[in-house]
C-alpha cells in the first residue's frame, strides 16, 4: 500500500508499506479522510521534535473497517467509524484517576516514531474505535479529533454562560471553541487575531466582536466594545508570549484563564499583573474519551457546524506540498483535509 513517509525535515515522499494485519484485539480501517494537523506542519519542518523519521504523520481521520481482529465484537467491514487516536496505559495514577489523555505512558497515532494514518489503511485497537452514527458524515468526522480539543478546552473554561469571554487565536482550534462556546450562552465572545480572514471566519462562528492586535491599544478597542476591564474568562490558542500575555492583560481581575496553545515551550509572562489581581489559570491538554464521545454525540444532533471551517479537501497526491506551502506561510487556511480513499489508487 502508500503511505506519505516523513524522512526528515522538509522531506517527505510517497513510499510502498506492508499492508498491516489487526491483531487480536485490533480494527484495520481503511482511511477515507485526514486533517493536516499544526503539530503536524510543526514535525514537518522539524521544530517540534515529535516526529521521528522514518514515520507516517496523521492523526485526525475517519475510514470504514476493513478487517477485524479475533477478539473484536460489535465492527463489521465497510462499517464507517472514527478513531481516538492517543492510547493509554490504564495503570498509572493520571489513568486510575480517569484522566487517561493525562498519562504519562500514552501514546499518540503520527507521533514521535508511531505510524498514523496518511496511507490506506491501519490498525488500531479496537477501544479506541468509535462507530460513526448515520447523521456524521465521514469528512465531518475527520474533524472530530480537533473538535474534541476545543470541547475539551471549553469544559475547563466553565462556567461561561453570560460571561464575557476573549478568545486570543482563531485558527482551527480557536474557530472550533468559538462553536462549542455558542452552546454555552456567553454573554459576549471578543477574538484577538492577527489575521484579517480569520477574525472574518470568527465572526462567522460565533465571536460576537474580532479585534487586531496588529492595530495597538487593545484596551482601547475592548473599550469602543464596551468590555474594557470586563472580560471574565480569556482562552488562548496559540502558544506564544505575546497571545498569553494579551489574556493576562486584558482579564479582568478576578478573572479566569485558559491556555490550549502548545507551540512554544516556554513563554514570558507579566508574573506581577496574575497575582496582583488573582488572575486564575488554568491548562488544557487534548480531551477525555468521553469529551470525544460528546462530540460525536454534537455532530450527529446538527449542533456544531464544523464544516465551515474547511478550507480544502485534496487528493492524497498533494499532502506533501500543501504542507510544504503551508510550513513556509505560503498558505494559512484553517484545515486542509485530505481525501485518501480511492483517491491513493489514482
């Protein structure tokens, strides 16, 4: 079969693989759909280090079951199904605490030196396989993974019903919290982003105001929105000193705040203006399978519209240099899904 093999930074080409067999107690999915992940343009160009070549990238995908293992009851082929594509060890303290995406053993599809899904077909155990309901469509279900990071992020904002809320971010994890954030009832939702189409796509989404950090005095555009020193809650997804300092900033005291970006390692923060207000913050990592579940559940009701946040569907033949465009700035859409299918056949 083909699979997109990662070599090393900035190089990657399509390469023959062993089809895989499932083990006992695993699904084999064939890969209809799979997003292009930031941590994913990140390995890419080697500034994240968890991507050890040789690999094949990929972790946000949907597919239709192929085979299944000996032990595995309830999938049968061409039964369309999603994946939770971080595994746990079920031991340890985070695990027993039932924070499995919290474990210090887990282990991520297209991460580090474990083969994901920009091929045709893998296996995964069957826990982490997830049946998808009539009402899902398989593209919309390629963005479940993402949605779930969002949904969780969400949960550990709340309460935020009536609140005033700034979201700093509105790439394709801000976008999708700005939709699970409508279900919530916010009063008001202000996104900070530097980018024109997607403060654009904010609006769209659900923000009730966008502002330019690029255009100065923050405080003073909150003010002509009558939110100056009334922001509640602030979430940040990005993953840099400037975005998480504008949530301390701009946070009213006594204020709550949530970080979801995972770029940069370290960040500089104003330690003063948190405790001299009380300014409360929080992380949020990944998601809960039960986050994922809920999720799921949201799609298949016709509550969250994550189609809008497409930018792109392409054919397989082109990951490497969509990603190659969009590692160089060349191309800043909000999620490129790739269609693997048939299409890997042509």
């Amino acid at each position: 079969m083909k699979a997109w093999m990662y070599e090393g930074p900035w190089q990657m080409r399509v390469v023959d693989v062993p089809e895989p067999s499932p083990a006992a107690d695993e699904v084999k999915i064939r890969v209809k759909y799979c997003g292009i992940c930031g941590s994913d343009i990140h390995g890419y160009t080697g500034a994240s280090g968890r991507k050890i070549p040789p690999m094949i990238m990929g972790h946000e995908f949907s597919g239709t079951v192929a085979e299944t293992g000996s032990d595995v009851r309830g999938f049968a082929p061409g039964q369309r199904v999603v994946v939770l594509p971080v595994e746990s060890c079920h031991q340890c303290e985070m695990c027993r605490q039932g924070k499995p995406h919290l474990c210090r053993n887990r282990r991520g599809l297209g991460v580090l030196d474990v083969d994901g899904a920009f091929t045709q077909y893998i296996c995964v155990k069957a826990e982490y396989v997830y049946p998808l309901p009539e009402t899902v469509s398989d593209l919309d279900a390629a963005l479940l993974e993402p949605l779930a990071v969002a949904y969780h992020a969400v949960s550990e904002a709340r309460p935020v019903a009536g609140k005033n809320v700034l979201l700093v971010g509105a790439g394709t994890i801000g976008e999708l919290i700005l939709q699970c954030l409508s279900l919530e009832k916010p009063a008001a939702v202000v996104v900070s982003d530097l980018s024109e189409a997607h403060r654009a796509a904010a609006l769209q989404n659900g923000a009730t105001a966008a502002i330019d950090p690029a255009a100065g005095d923050l405080e003073g555009q909150l003010e002509a929105l009558g939110l100056r020193d009334r922001i509640d809650v602030a979430m940040e997804a990005v993953g840099a000193s400037a975005t998480v300092q504008q949530t301390i900033d701009l946070t009213a005291a006594g204020g709550r705040v949530v970080w979801v970006g995972n770029a940069a390692k370290m960040v500089d923060v104003g330690m003063q203006s948190i405790v001299t207000r009380e300014i409360s913050i929080r992380g949020s990592y990944a998601y809960t399978p039960e986050d994922f579940a809920a999720c799921i559940d949201l799609l298949a009701q016709g509550k969250l519209p994550v189609r809008k946040i497409v930018s792109d569907v392409i054919p397989f033949q082109e990951i490497d240099a969509v990603m190659n465009k969009m590692a160089k700035k060349e191309l800043e859409p909000l999620k490129i899904v790739a269609e693997i299918g048939d299409s890997i056949l042509q």
